[in-house]
C-alpha cells in the first residue's frame, strides 16, 4: 500500500470519526451504562461526551421529567447510577426506544391511561377546598381517594388534582451495602405530604405472573432487583374487587427505590381514582413527619404468605427477616 493510498483511508477514518463526534450527543443518549463506557474509551471526544451523559445521568433519575432533580449517591460501590427507563405516568407493556436520557426539556405526559367516553366529570371554576367548593369529585378525608380527572372541566392548575401535579419533594437516590438503591428525603417532609405515585407497564395477571417466574430466576444471581408491585383491592366481604399488576423494572419512576419495611415504614399507600380514568392510581403520603436524609419506606405485605422469600434489611424493631412476596 503506498504512502498516497494511506493517507486517503486515514482521511475517510478522521471523517467517519468526525460525524460520530457531531452526532454523539443524539446517538449516546440511547446507549446502557456498559456500551456508554466501550465508547468513552475509543478517543478523548467522545470520552468528553460520555462523562458528560454520565454526569447529567448521576444528577437527575428523572431526566428532567419532574419538578425537582433527584440525584444518586453511592459511597458502597462503583455503580454510579441505576438503569432504566424513566415515566412519570403508567404506560402499557412496550418495547421502547426511548434514549436514556428523556431530553432536556419538561415533558408532562397525559396522566391518564385508559378514559372513560361519557362519564361525568365537575365543571367547576375552582375545586381548590380553601375557596369553599362544593366540588363532586373532591374527598374531603384527610387523605384524597378522588381527583377531578380527564372528564372534568378544570385544568391541571385544579386544586383537586394533587397527585398530578408531580414530585413536590426533594428527593434522592442513595445506596445501600445491604439493600441496594433506596429512596430517601432530601428535605424535612411534613405528615400527610403527597410524595410520589407507583408508575410503570401495567399488566395483566398472566403477564405478571409470567415476569415474576423470570425475575425470580435472575434474581437468584443476586445482582438482579425486580420492581413488580401487585396492589389488591377488597370489598368488604374480603373478597378482591380489582387486582393491579405494575411493573417498574425496565420503565417506572422513583417510587422503584422505595424498600419494604416490616413496622409499616413512614408511607401510607392509597388508591386514587380521577373521575373518567378508568383505572385508579397507586399513590404514596407521607404517615408521618419525614427528615431530612431518612430513608422512606412503605410495608410490602404481609410476610406470612411467604416463609422462604429473600431476607430482609429493614432493621425495624418488628423485623421478620423475610420479604413479604406472594404467588402473584
């Protein structure tokens, strides 16, 4: 090969490597943390590139999607951040090609689902309860079961739409030597303070029962951290009235982080309906006063239903030493 010819292939080299560096910034986004990593190292641009990806991954699980950052911490090993897929709102079951990093701007997905055509919504002005409304759709319980929603004439700026309206609390990411990645307060959290909802692909019960067979074969490996929730609803017979399966492994927000705790944790969990959604919405207040830096924690179930599940770290005076899990 002559010096001429060389030079011509180093030419289209530079040039090929030219365009990847102008287009890293779209391309990279799309890229898990071990394909991030095997291109950091192929040359000082897009070593560039990459570490800052990384960063903005490291200081914000939400990629901008809801009010406040919530940056990781971890001082336990060299993971710096938890992959997946970041919603604010339930999606169904999807093989998604969305980048990582969910782009710059404030994304405000429809809330709702599923609607119901026709059903019967407020057309108030105001529902705000210090205004005196008389709103149909508003619970007057210390915690709110019912939000105006998609069939009703307010906007978001509704004063009944509290746990639309996204995180209101500063949070983070912290982990954990024994339990991993935990959601804890970034801020003192006062009682009866909405915190976040559950999100993720809502299933069906097979498809539930189907993931959870396959989670429970990777998780034997014990580098594996399924985020299933299973939440049944009962009548008062006892009898189950509405089973909901979310799967927040691969897309969810931060309620993933939350661990179980066997004394019941500092987070009450409530179903809230949204008049003309069909299906309610698995949300999280705060039980009691919440500080700064403590970790927040929710009951799974109840432990009995399962006597060999995975062991428990929640440290609480009650601790069973197992983690509540069903046949799900």
């Amino acid at each position: 090969m002559d010096k001429q010819q060389r030079t011509g292939e180093s030419e289209k080299d530079d040039d090929g490597a030219g365009i990847l560096c102008r287009f890293a910034h779209l391309l990279f986004p799309y890229l898990e943390p071990a394909g991030l990593a095997s291109v950091s190292a192929t040359c000082k641009v897009l070593h560039v590139v990459s570490k800052a990806i990384t960063s903005s991954r490291i200081s914000d699980a939400s990629r901008c999607l809801e009010n406040y950052p919530i940056p990781f911490f971890n001082s336990v090993d060299s993971e710096l951040y938890a992959n997946f897929i970041y919603s604010p709102a339930q999606t169904l079951p999807t093989s998604p090609s969305i980048p990582w990093g969910g782009g710059s701007g404030r994304v405000k997905p429809d809330p709702f689902l599923v609607r119901v055509e026709g059903a019967y919504g407020c057309d108030c002005e105001s529902c705000d309860l210090d205004s005196g409304s008389n709103c149909a759709c508003m619970d007057f319980s210390e915690l709110p079961t019912r939000e105006c929603g998609p069939s009703c004439g307010c906007g978001l700026e509704c004063g009944n739409r509290l746990t639309q309206k996204g995180i209101s609390v500063k949070l983070k990411v912290v982990k954990d030597r024994r339990k991993g990645w935990s959601l804890c307060a970034a801020e003192f959290i006062p009682k009866g303070k909405f915190i976040c909802q559950y999100t993720g692909e809502l299933l069906t019960t097979e498809e539930a029962r189907n993931r959870q067979r396959l989670y429970d074969k990777l998780s034997k490996s014990g580098h594996f951290s399924p985020a299933l929730l299973v939440v049944k609803e009962h009548l008062p017979s006892g009898n189950a009235c509405i089973r909901i399966n979310i799967d927040a492994t691969r897309i969810g927000n931060i309620a993933r982080f939350i661990n179980h705790s066997c004394d019941g944790g500092n987070l009450s969990t409530l179903i809230v309906r949204s008049s003309g959604a069909l299906l309610p919405r698995v949300c999280f207040f705060s039980s009691r006063v919440i500080l700064e830096n403590e970790e927040l924690a929710f009951s799974y179930g109840d432990t009995t239903v399962n006597s060999t599940g995975s062991q428990c770290f929640c440290s609480s005076a009650c601790c069973s030493g197992i983690l509540p899990a069903e046949n799900t």
